[in-house]
C-alpha cells in the first residue's frame, strides 16, 4: 500500500513537472525565438542598382553585420519605380528579421511622386518596422566653374534680375528636385529644373556647361571641389555642414522654413518581434561607432548617424506627410 501510494506521487509529481514545462516552453516562445536569432543567413534589400552609395553602405554593414552576428548577411538589390518594387516586397516579406530594406530618404516620398497601378504600394510610416537611422547627408547647391558662380548672393543677384538659370537635379521627384522648388519659391526666383537619369549625368552636364547650378550630395561633386570645377555655394539644410564649413545654411540666407537633408534608415517588415528589433538596433549602433565604417561613410559624403527605433519611425513619417503636401502643392511627378 505505501509502494503504491509512493509510485502515485511520483507520477503526480512528475507530471507537475512535465506540465509546468510545457506551460514555461508557451510562455517563453517568443523571447526564446529571438535568443536564437538569426539562425540563418538575413538579407538586406536594397531597392535600387548595384553602385550607387545605399548599395555600397548595405554591404559595409553586411559585412560588419556578418562579423558580429555569425550568420552571412547578403545584400540583393530590386531596383525599378525609384526604390518601390524593392520596398514593397520587403514590405510583404514575413516578419522574422531575416529580409531587410537598407532605404534612403526617398523612400518616405517615392509613393508620391511615382504613378503606380498597384492599390496595394507599400505606406512607408505604416507597413514597417523601423530599426535604425544609419546616416544623414547634406544636400548642397553647386555651381560648375562655366556658370563664374563663386556664391549664392552672385546666383541670387542674376536670378533676381530676371537672367535665365538652370539647375540640375538626378531626376524629378527626388529630394533635390523638391529642395530646387522649396528654394525658387522662399527666394522668389525661377531657376529651371532640368531632370537627369541620375546623379553621373547630372555632374557630366555641369561639369560641361550645359546647366549652371545643381542640388546634389557631397560624393558625387567632392572629386572636382580642389580643381575649382566645382563650387558649394549652400547647405539645403538649417545648419552648415562640416563637409562645407563655409557655405551657409537656408537660415542663415533667411530661409527658415527649409531645412532638408537626406538620410537613410534600416527598416524590417511591419510586425517584426520587437526582440528582433533592438538586437539589430544594437548591433547597427556598435557599427555606426567603428572609425574604419565613420571613414568610409565619410567617402559618400554620409554621417554615420544611428537612432531608436521610433526616433527612425518619427522621421520617417514625419517626412512622408511633409512631402505629400509639397509633391501636391508644386505638382512634382517622377518623369
């Protein structure tokens, strides 16, 4: 009788036991998902062709990424629809952290300016996970040494007095298109924008003559800054940048309303478990201090910049609102 009572609680014992575990294993599946994580190679899309400085950035932090996290991490660019076919299908992926989209700024207007036929294009402040800010880029105006501008106030003069003036931009829709506009119209002058298929043509044109002025990153121009091919005349943004510490800011010409930089953000699929989330944001913090990748960026004209995840969500959707209504107001549309 004292056997059998023993083998009794035993068994009730053990099965206690078995179903706390079983009830511990529910309760810790999400976490313990994200412990493990990645356990697989993890992609970063970028949704534009090899070569340009969001590619190149994708795979500095694929490799670093790679390093830190043990698992390969791949970068495969789906360009087409000026970053909307890449953005979207990271936007469909499954949430598990191992599709991501390495975006710069137009990704948060793209949707705007482009005419798709798709009822279902991605929403850039509802249809992701935000991880992390990862650089911030001036946009500067620039003058070819053909046009004889040395300074703004000369490019202000000319266009006040009614002298015919072009500007340059990679092509309409972009950032630098909608800081032209924002700037023709605080200054209360009509300076032509002539869209190009890109930033290579758009530096060749200047370089040449065919146009005075341009709106365009540092990268691009930085090769032909010391020959006085090219001059900086201003920062499209509140501040001067260190990269042109003597061409002034948009506030300081009096223009306090426009203050436009370009950036880029790492972003996953809306629903991404949060775990997954600030491990990638931890890693990408951790890189962004690396003085070899702060030096690399700095060929790109970039800032290494990193950020929380919702301070990246803010930007991002801040900007998407901002320039629905400027793409509206000005009736800019992606050529």
């Amino acid at each position: 009788m004292m056997f059998t009572q023993l083998q009794s609680g035993r068994r009730a014992t053990l099965a206690l036991a078995a179903a706390l575990a079983t009830a511990g294993a529910i309760s810790t599946s999400l976490p313990a998902m994200a412990a493990d994580y990645p356990a697989k190679p993890i992609t970063i899309v970028v949704a534009y062709g090899a070569g340009g400085d969001t590619d190149a950035m994708a795979r500095l932090f694929g490799e670093k990424l790679t390093q830190r996290l043990g698992q390969p991490v791949i970068v495969e660019n789906r360009a087409g629809a000026s970053g909307i076919i890449g953005s979207n299908y990271v936007a469909r992926a499954k949430p598990d952290g191992y599709t991501l989209l390495l975006a710069p700024s137009t990704f948060s207007m793209a949707t705007h300016v482009v005419k798709t036929n798709s009822a279902d294009t991605y929403n850039p402040a509802r249809d992701f996970s935000p991880i992390t800010q990862t650089a911030s880029q001036p946009l500067l105006l620039v003058a070819g040494q053909a046009s004889g501008y040395t300074s703004i106030a000369q490019v202000l003069k000319d266009a006040k007095a009614g002298k015919a003036l072009t500007y340059a931009s990679p092509g309409s829709g972009s950032p630098m298109h909608i800081l032209g506009e924002l700037f023709n119209q605080a200054a209360g002058v009509k300076i032509t924008h002539v869209p190009y298929k890109g930033v290579a043509p758009a530096v060749n044109d200047l370089l040449g003559g065919h146009v005075a002025l341009s709106w365009m990153t540092y990268g691009p121009v930085e090769p032909y800054l010391a020959s006085g091919k090219i001059h900086i005349l201003a920062n499209g943004a509140a501040e001067r940048t260190p990269l042109a510490p003597d061409a002034p800011s948009m506030a300081e010409l009096g223009y306090k309303n426009i203050n436009i930089a370009a950036w880029q953000g790492l972003y996953a699929p809306k629903g991404t478990p949060a775990e997954v989330v600030r491990t990638l944001n931890g890693h990408m913090a951790e890189i962004l201090k690396m003085p070899d990748v702060v030096a690399k960026m700095r060929v790109f004209g970039a800032f290494a910049k990193s950020s929380t995840p919702e301070a990246l969500g803010k930007l991002t959707s801040d900007e998407y609102a901002f320039f629905g209504k400027v793409v509206k107001e000005f009736g800019i549309q992606a050529d």
